[in-house]
C-alpha cells in the first residue's frame, strides 16, 4: 500500500431499497445539499421514476444522461460531465448520484472524486452485477488510452442502495452476467451461500444483500486490493481473454472461464469432481458455453499472458482447493491451460 494511505471506510449499505435512502437523505448531514443524478438512457428510462417518486430529497434534483454502458467511462464524458456541473453552479456541499450499471457507476464515482477534489456521491446500481459487485469496493474507473478501466481511484461513496426491484427490467442475460459474478463471489469464500445461489433460480433481495455484504468482507480485508482481494478475480484470467476473443459480455465471459479455473482446479488443486460437475451443470443452464478450438485458444494465450504473466512464464491464477477454499498465484502453464480450455465442458475432468 502506498505510504499515507489510510484505511479505506466502504460507506454505508443501504439495503432497504429506496425507503432506506430516502430516510438516509432526511439526516442533518445532508440538510441544503443540492444534488444532481447521473444516468444513461436505460437507468433514465426504467429507474429514475422510482428514485425521483420513492426519495422526496431528490425530486427536483437536476440529472445528466451519459451514453449507454461501456461508452461512459471516458474522460470526454467525464469532462461533460465536469462542465455541466460547473455551469450549475456546483460547489463542494453537492452531491452526485449514480444511477445505473456498473458504467455508469464507475464514472460517476471517478466524476465525484475529482470534481472540486472530491464531492460525495451516493450509487444506486440498477443491474444485478452492479448491486453486488461493481458499486460494491470504492472502485471507480474510467477507460482510457485503449485499456479497459486503466484510470481510477479507490473512492468510496457516502453510500449504496440496493433497490433489488430495478432488476425486473434487465433481460436474461443481463441477469445471467449479475449471477455469475455473484456465484463467483460465493465461490470463494461461502460454500452454504454458493450452494444456495446454484439453487435458487433466479437470486431475490435476501440473495443480493448477502453476495453485497460478502464482497465487502472480502474487500475490508484488503481494501487496496493488495492479496486477499484478489480471491475476487476467480475465473477472470481466462474470462477477459474469453470476452475479448468472443465478444461475450463480461458476466458470462466470467462464467465460462470459472469453468477453466475448475477444471484446473480439479487437475492441480484436488478441488472435488462433482464440484466441477455440479458447476458445469449450472452454468450450462445459464448460457450457452463458448467452445474453444485449437485456434481460439492459441489467440487467447497471448491475451491472458498480457497481465497475469509469472517470472518464469507460467499464469498465475485463482484457482479452487474447495468452494471457499481459494488459493492465489498458482502457476498454470500453456499446455495445462490448453488442455482446460479444449475439455472445460465435458462432464468428469478426470476421464
Ligand atoms: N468498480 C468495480 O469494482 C467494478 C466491478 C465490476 C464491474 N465493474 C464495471 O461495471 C461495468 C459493468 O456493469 P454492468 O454489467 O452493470 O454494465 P452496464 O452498466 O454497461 O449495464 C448493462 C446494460 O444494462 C442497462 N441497464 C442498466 N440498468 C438497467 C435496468 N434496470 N433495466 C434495463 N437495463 C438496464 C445499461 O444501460 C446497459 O445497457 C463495467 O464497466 C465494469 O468494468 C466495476
Ligand atoms: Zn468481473
């Protein structure tokens, strides 16, 4: 950790749904706060009616539209986004608040920290992965110079709010992507929660509330994401090479490659067969898993190499001794890896 960092406070979890932050916005500490509510088209369109009825503070809030998703996260929006605060007169007592994907989140939170050297913002995610995973950790980002999220800060915010009835509006693959980070989240670190989450279906407000607070615990062990946080990036290595090489969403690249990381996990680690099984099953259930020929998978070595790569060559990955038992930086070679992507979706590794 850099020196003079202090320890990084989360903000609240306001997970009583709108009524929790309207009573939060009651409190003296906002009295005469001015606020602007950032959104996107979707957010604008199926969450701003609710937030603007359900929390009385906020009915004359001033908002701003972004592009849709990924196209957010720029320093051009960002800098619009700046200026049009500026010409409204913002000063250092306004606050922002987020309302949207985990896009919209991540700049707004990079928007808050800069403006004035930083104001308060508050998140109200309204996607199922941003509810558990992407409003939840202080990280803010936006994409620049080419790489995805390579300009941030940890920035926590005032608070976020988890109004689990803005998910009646994504579809079901926008839910898949949400389920699969939740089952990731789980995965590494609570086997009655991670057996649940494969059980339930589709994951309800009792189910979003736990995976938020989990990956909270995960992060106030490791607020910088420094070791133990990085537990998180289960099935990430082989999910970004996945994402990029097929164009799949995030959420499911992830789910595809956790299946990478099981198998492995089975071949190196001792993780149970019918673990694997039972994952495979699920997942299978989701989405439709990508198939890898020896070609993909020789365009997507170099991508996982880009920024997992050990000094001896090998990756170094998450990989599972159990569920809830991970284990950090554990070498997998080319050939290891190769054989994982090729056979991850058969049934019985061991065969
Ligand atoms: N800061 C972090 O720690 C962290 C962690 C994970 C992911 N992220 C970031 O989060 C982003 C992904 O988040 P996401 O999956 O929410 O994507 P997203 O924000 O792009 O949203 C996905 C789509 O859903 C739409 N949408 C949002 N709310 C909706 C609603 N209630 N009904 C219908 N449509 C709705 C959005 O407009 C968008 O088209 C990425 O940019 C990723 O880098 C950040
Ligand atoms: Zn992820």
């Amino acid at each position: 950790m850099p020196v003079g960092w202090g320890v990084m406070k989360q903000g609240k979890l306001l997970t009583g749904g709108l009524a929790s932050l309207a009573r939060e916005l009651r409190g003296d500490e906002w009295r005469g706060t001015r606020y602007t509510i950032l959104v996107d088209e979707n957010s604008f369109n199926h969450c701003l009616p609710q937030l603007v009825a359900g929390v009385d503070a906020l009915e004359s809030a001033e908002f701003i539209e972004v592009p849709t998703g990924e196209e957010c996260k720029s320093l051009e929006v960002a800098a619009q986004v700046w200026q049009t605060l500026i010409e409204g007169g913002a000063d250092r007592s306004h606050a922002l608040v987020c309302l949207g994907g985990g896009a919209v989140c991540d700049l707004g939170g990079f928007v808050a920290a800069g403006y004035m050297r930083g104001i308060r913002h508050l998140l109200v995610p309204s996607t199922l992965l941003a509810m558990t995973d992407a409003a939840i950790g202080g990280k803010t980002a936006i994409d620049f110079g080419g790489v995805k999220n390579s300009v941030g800060h940890f920035y926590p915010p005032v608070a976020t709010v988890i109004e689990s009835a803005f998910c009646a509006s994504l579809d079901a693959r926008q839910l898949a992507c949400g389920e699969m980070e939740m089952v990731k989240t789980a995965a590494v670190c609570d086997p009655g929660l991670y057996d649940r989450l494969l059980r339930c279906g589709t994951p309800g407000h009792g189910e979003i509330v736990e995976v938020a607070r989990l990956k909270r615990r995960i992060v106030a062990a490791d607020p910088h994401d420094t070791d133990v946080r990085h537990i998180l990036n289960l099935g990430h290595t082989f999910g970004h090479a996945i994402e990029l090489h097929h164009g799949l969403e995030h959420g499911l690249a992830v789910g595809a490659g956790m299946l990478v990381a099981m198998y492995l996990s089975v071949r190196k680690c001792g993780l149970p067969v019918d673990v694997y099984n039972t994952y495979l099953q699920w997942v299978g259930g989701k989405m439709e898993l990508p198939r890898h020929s020896l070609r993909d998978i020789e365009a997507m070595l170099p991508l996982m190499h880009h920024d997992k790569k050990n000094h001896d060559g090998s990756l170094r990955c998450v990989l599972l001794r159990g569920i809830g038992e991970a284990m950090i930086d554990v070498n997998v070679d080319d050939n290891e890896v190769r054989d994982a992507m090729l056979n991850a979706s058969k049934p019985t590794p061991l065969n």
